[in-house]
C-alpha cells in the first residue's frame, strides 16, 4: 500500500514538475503572442496585463501592408530550400563513404570534423567571410547557401546509421553489377529515411532563423531574410513595437506549418530510428 502510495506521490510530482517547464517554456510566447493582439497604447501601460483589454488585428494589418513579407519568404525559402537538400546529400555521401570504406586517413578526417563541432561559430566567420569575398558572393544569396551547406552534426548522423547496416547487403548488391552511385541512392539513402527526415527538418529550421551570417553577407534590402528583415524595424532612436510584436508572430507561422505538417514523421523518427527491423 505504502509502495503504491509512494508511486502515485512520484507521479504527481513529475507530472507538476513537467508541466511547470512546460509553461516556462510556452509563456514567453504565449505574452508575444497576445501583445501583439493589443493596442500600442496599451504595450507600456501600467500596471503590465498578459491579457489584451481591447484586442485587435490592427497590427497585423499594419504589419502586412508595410514590411515585404512575401519578398522577405521567398528569399528565405529559397536559402532554407536549397541548403537543406544540399545538407542532406553532402552529409549522406560522406556519411556513406565514413561508414563503408576501410582507409585509415577517414577515421583521422572523422576526427578532425568532430573537433570543429567544439569551435565557436564567430572563430570560422572571419576566414569564411574572406573566401565569401574572394569569390564574389558577398551580397548574395549563394553567399548565405555556400557556407552552410557541410555540418558535422548531419554527417555524424548519417554515419553512425550507416554503421548499423549489414556490410554484406552492400557485398550482395555489388554481386548483383549495382556501382556505388546506384548502391547509395537506390539502397542506403532509402535506408537513412528517419536520418534524411530527421536532418532535413532541423537544416530548413537552422537556415530560417539564422541571423548572424545573414546580417553580415547581406547589405541590399531586396535580398533580406525574414530574420534581417525583422532586425531592420530596430532602429536607433526609437522601436515601433506594434510593428515588430506583429511581424515576428507573421515570420513564425511558416515555421509552425512545417511542423504541424511533419510533426508524425518527428515523433517517428525519435522512436524508431534506433531500432533494427
């Protein structure tokens, strides 16, 4: 009896412990999202209320005639788009060739690219941003894609998958006249699904909410990204906050399409992908 007691006061308590995280996490959001359902009188009003007195979509109005968000998209989309597939297939092939080829100088190169992961990021801003220049993609949107497109998190993942693989199914396939191109997209991309899934989903997230290459590679207003675009309505004297609260729920909601939409291939892949068939 005391045993079940125990059990069920452990229960409570993680459950309460849970659900307080839960809320320190959701409420930041929750205030952005309901400020910018209020009035600009009412954001400093005092006393402070989480609650809207008088709402309105006003802001978002004036948030959707004034800023280009329909530029500021398509550009994010298309460095968001064509880095991920980039990052998928870069991180695949060399996840194949460190899982699957016996040379003594991969496993040294395995370990130089795991070492760079404990580099901050501001330590490689200044060489990449001088071969950024030398090259002539200051100012570009390939400057933004170039950079980001080889993660040593995206190929350690897919070479710890590949790992997992029985080296005779690629014996058998070679036996069979099947090259190494065809072995890789044909049999082991397909394998790596939850991987692929898994990468492409945190890539597009990483290159949406990038901010600080963005803002160093980008001067002309046209080629904005949504994070930019966002950073251009600070202005030194004074901050338009109606416009600002508005436009960043506005730049979220591509985000939370994407993971409604993919939210089951999410959970998939946590629980199975390390599982054996």
């Amino acid at each position: 009896m005391n045993s079940k007691l125990t059990d069920r006061f452990s229960t409570v308590m993680l459950t309460t412990a849970l659900f307080i995280v839960a809320f320190m996490y959701l409420f930041p959001i929750l205030w952005l999202l309901l400020s910018s359902l209020k009035p600009g009188s009412e954001l400093f009003s005092y006393p402070l209320t989480i609650l809207p007195e008088t709402p309105t979509v006003d802001g978002y109005a004036y948030s959707w005639s004034t800023m280009q968000f329909i530029k500021y998209f398509i550009n994010t989309l298309i460095v968001a788009v064509i880095t991920t597939l980039l990052t998928v297939i870069a991180s695949a092939t060399c996840g194949f060739a460190l899982a699957k080829y016996n040379y003594k100088w991969l496993n040294v190169f395995l370990i130089c690219m795991l070492a760079t992961t404990m580099l901050p990021t501001e330590v490689i801003m200044t060489p990449t941003f001088s071969v950024i220049l030398e090259l002539g993609l200051y100012d570009s949107l390939s400057g933004l894609i170039i950079p980001s497109i080889n993660t040593a998190t995206g190929i350690f993942m897919f070479r710890q998958y590949f790992m997992t693989v029985p080296n005779d199914l690629l014996e058998s396939a070679r036996i069979d006249g099947a090259h190494e191109g065809k072995i890789f997209f044909q049999l082991m991309l397909p394998i790596a699904k939850p991987v692929v899934i898994t990468l492409a989903i945190f890539s597009f997230q990483w290159r949406w909410n990038d901010y600080i290459w963005p803002l160093i590679v980008l001067s002309d207003p046209n080629k904005y990204t949504v994070q930019i675009a966002l950073r251009s309505l600070i202005g030194a004297d004074n901050i338009d906050w109606v416009l600002l609260l508005s436009s960043s729920i506005i730049s979220l909601v591509p985000m939370i399409i994407i993971f409604i939409v993919f939210q089951r291939y999410i959970m998939d892949t946590g629980a199975t992908s390390g599982l054996k068939g």
